[in-house]
C-alpha cells in the first residue's frame, strides 16, 4: 500500500515535453493532503474494528457464560424440583403406612377391649350367679334357724 510518505517522496523524471511542475506539484500536494487524511482515518477505523471485534468477542464470551449458567440453573432448578417431589412422595407414603398401622393397632386395641369387655361381663355374671347362690343358700340357711328356733320355743 502507497503511504502519504511515498507520495511526498515520489520524484517523477523529466521529459521533453513534459507536464508543468507545479500544477504537478500542487496536485500531488493536494493528493497527499487528501490521503494523509485517509490514510488516518483508515488507520483510526481498523483500530476501532479491531477494538469492537475484542468488546464483540468479551461480550459473546459473557453471553456464552450467562447461557451456560442459565442452562445450569435450570438443570439444577429441574432436579431440586424432582428430589423435592420424590421427597414429598416419600413422606406421603410413609404417612400413608403410618396411619395404615395405626388403624390397624387401634382395631387390635379394640377387639382385645372388646374380649375384655365380654370377658368382664361374664365375669360379672357368674360372680352374680354365685353371690344369688350364695344369698339364697344363706337365707335358706336363716329360715331353717328360724324355723328351728321356733320349734325350740313352743
């Protein structure tokens, strides 16, 4: 690429006929003037290029991470929900057994109170059985010493 120093530089040799010096002169200077410019401007552009291309590249690098991290966190906000929901499964079954045995303890408890219950009752009836027989045998008993007694006196 032609730098504004060639252009400055650039010494043109000298014909017969050749053109004016210093329209050629005046022509190159006006050249050189409008591509120093340029050539700064081209200069400043690529450096700018160059330094968003480095901002595009951190920002795609942090674009790239943030995804990830988003992909992470929902993977582990998907897992946290199944071990939750396993978790909560468990602690119904577990309830579920838990009041299994316990309603079946309770209709144990209760034939056993109701055995319990029967057993008592007849209990109760024999000893009224016994105490009738008893009451019965000891009037029984009182009514033959009366009855003797007033044998006795006459």
């Amino acid at each position: 690429m032609i730098t504004p120093l060639d252009i400055e530089k650039k010494e043109f040799s000298k014909g017969v006929r050749g053109y004016k010096e210093r329209e050629v002169e005046e022509f190159l200077n006006e050249i050189l003037t409008d591509f120093e410019t340029l050539y700064s401007e081209n200069s400043q552009l690529k450096e700018e290029i160059q330094r968003v291309k480095e901002e595009m590249e951190k920002y795609q690098n942090i674009e790239e991470t943030l995804k990830n991290t988003l992909v992470v966190a929902q993977n582990t906000a998907d897992e946290v929900k199944r071990n939750a929901n396993k978790e909560a499964q468990l602690i119904l079954d577990k309830a579920e057994n838990d009041a299994k045995l316990i309603v079946e303890k309770a209709k144990r408890d209760q034939e056993k109170i109701e055995q319990q219950h029967e057993e008592a009752k007849k209990q109760m009836n024999i000893f009224k059985v016994r105490c009738k027989t008893l009451l019965e045998s000891q009037l029984s008993t009182i009514l033959d010493a009366d009855f003797n007694q007033e044998d006795e006196i006459d």
